[in-house]
C-alpha cells in the first residue's frame, strides 16, 4: 500500500515537473527591423504592360531629399513627346491659316450682301415711280428688278450667315484638335517624368523583392505596373516585425519583455518591448497553411547602425506562457 501511494506521489510530481518545465520553456521569434514610415518606389505604368529598371542608385547609400534613386526605360514615350511637339505646332500653324481664310471669307460675304442691300436701295427707288410716269414695260421691269434684288439679298444674307457658321465650326474643331495634342503632350510629359523617381527624404536605399520569387530587384529586370522596386525607410522610428503561431498568440499581451539579437550585432544583446499584436489571424503561404498573428516589438539601440530589412531573435521568457 506504501509502494502504491510512494508511486501516485512521484507520477503526481513528475507530470508536474514536465508540465512546468513545457509551460517554462522560452518562445524563440525570427523578426525582421520595419520603418514605421517609408518611401515607396513602384513601378509606372507605361506604353507596355512592363517596364524596365534602367538605373537604381546602390542598396544601403544613402539618398539625400530631391535627389534621383530610380530610373525606368522611358521606351518610346520621348519620340512621341517629339512628335506631339511637331503636331501641335503644325495644328496651330493651321489654326492661324483656316482663321485668316476664314476672315477672308467672311469680308467677301459681308461684302456680297451690302452689295445686295444697295441694289435693293436702288430697286425701290426705281419701283416707286408711278406707273402712269412710265411705260408699262419700264414699269414692270422696275418691279421685276426690285424682286431680283430682294432675292440676292436674301441669298447673300443666307450666304453670310452660312460663312459665319462654317468660320466658328472650323475654328472650334481645330481648337479641339489643339486641345487633343496639348493634353497627350501633357500626359507623355507627365508619364516621361514618372519614369524618374526622386527622394522625397533622406534615408538609405533598400531595394524590395520580387513579388514571384522573393530574388531582391536589380538593374535590368522588368516589371509590372504597380511593383514595389525599393524604398527609402525613416530611420527615426524602427522596430521588430514577427509572425506568431496561432498556438503561441493566446499566451502573449502587450506589454511583455523579450530579449532581442540582431544577427549582424551578436555580441550586442537588447530588449525589446510587445507594443501591438493583431486580432486577425493571416496565412504565410511560404510557412504552410498555418495561422500566424503579426506582432510588433519596439526596443532602442543606441550606437548601432541599423538598417529596415536587418534579421533579429526575440526570446520571451517564461511570463509569456504562465
């Protein structure tokens, strides 16, 4: 009976050692240096559906405020700037012609009808002498020749409004076209332009990864509109990104310490601080199809030069499991 209750005692006592010693064992997380803010450098788009990184600037110099980190080939789009230039001078050219012609026109018609408006002038006055002071031949064909005229007239008025229509009709439609040239000159400018990427602070240069293979971008690849090429983080607030297992994320709150290795600084322990974890699980498709919550951890770092993209452990204790 001694031997029973001796052998309970020491399952009872084993099984909690091994339950404290499971619970007790730290949480080892892999975790990458993120930028709280950064410059996004993507790809145009552009006359093809790819674009082609001409020239980027060295990953890790530093870029100053203004100055040129990424050029992409600009293919064609110069040639049809030049030619847009070329079009729009000939269209306006051809504006000064139709208005000149246009005035021109409109002068002779202008002066077709008070021409007309005279000779009617000059019918009535004759159509108003009285028949018994002529024959009556004079004084039918003084009448014919009054209704000539008024027919002239109306003709050369129909005429002239007619002119004016077709002056303001040609004038608007190469207008249009002069508009149509300005606004694809615009748009080549301003897609030329996007084909150069300029800091916007200062910082160093990371190049991104491609969104297929995961390979860091490079000088000559081809990419799609809307590509992340490389960025220009702000140094001023980095921390600790890390994926926790869906397993491991019930026994983590804010507020937990961890002890923090970057790899390029072995011999330079930190701490770093649980500041924020997600609430929604997300899949890592090169992880499997387990769940992982995103978890950030500030820490600070004085005298190391750090860099966005940098590996780092994290070590949390035995608090974090309890």
């Amino acid at each position: 009976m001694l031997i029973k209750q001796y052998i309970k005692t020491s399952l009872v006592f084993l099984l909690c050692c091994v339950t404290y010693s499971t619970l007790a064992q730290p949480l080892l997380l892999s975790g990458e240096l993120k930028a709280s803010e950064q410059q996004t450098f993507y790809a145009p788009k552009s006359d093809n559906w790819r674009v082609q990184v001409q020239w980027m600037m060295e990953e890790g110099d530093i870029a100053q405020q203004g100055e040129i980190v990424v050029v992409f080939d600009s293919g064609s789009i110069a040639t049809n700037i030049e030619q847009d230039e070329v079009s729009l001078e000939a269209a306006k050219e051809e504006s000064v012609r139709i208005t000149t012609s246009n005035e021109e026109k409109q002068i002779e018609a202008e002066f077709n009808y008070k021409r007309t408006e005279l000779l009617v002038q000059r019918a009535r006055i004759d159509a108003a002498i009285p028949q018994d002071n002529l024959s009556t031949y004079d004084y039918q064909k003084n009448q014919l020749e009054l209704e000539k005229a008024l027919i002239n007239r109306q003709k050369s008025s129909e005429e002239l409004i007619q002119v004016k229509t077709e002056n303001i009709v040609a004038h608007n439609k190469q207008q249009l076209i002069i508009e149509q040239l300005k606004t694809d000159l615009q748009y080549n400018k301003t897609q030329l332009e996007s084909m150069t990427i300029s800091a916007l602070r200062t910082g160093p240069v990371l190049y991104a990864n491609h969104p297929w293979n995961g390979e860091k971008a490079f000088v000559g690849m081809t990419a799609q509109p809307g590509w992340q090429i490389a960025e220009i983080p702000a140094m001023s607030e980095l921390y600790i990104e890390a994926w926790i297992h869906e397993i491991d994320y019930k026994d983590l709150k804010v507020g937990q310490q961890a002890d923090l290795l970057f790899d390029a600084y072995l011999k330079h322990p930190l701490q770093a601080t649980l500041t924020e974890i997600s609430t929604q699980p997300e899949e890592r498709l090169q992880w499997g199809k387990d769940a992982y919550f995103r978890a950030r951890f500030n820490f600070t770092a004085p005298g190391l030069n750090l860099l966005p993209g940098m590996s780092a452990k994290l070590t949390m204790g035995a608090t974090g499991h309890e």
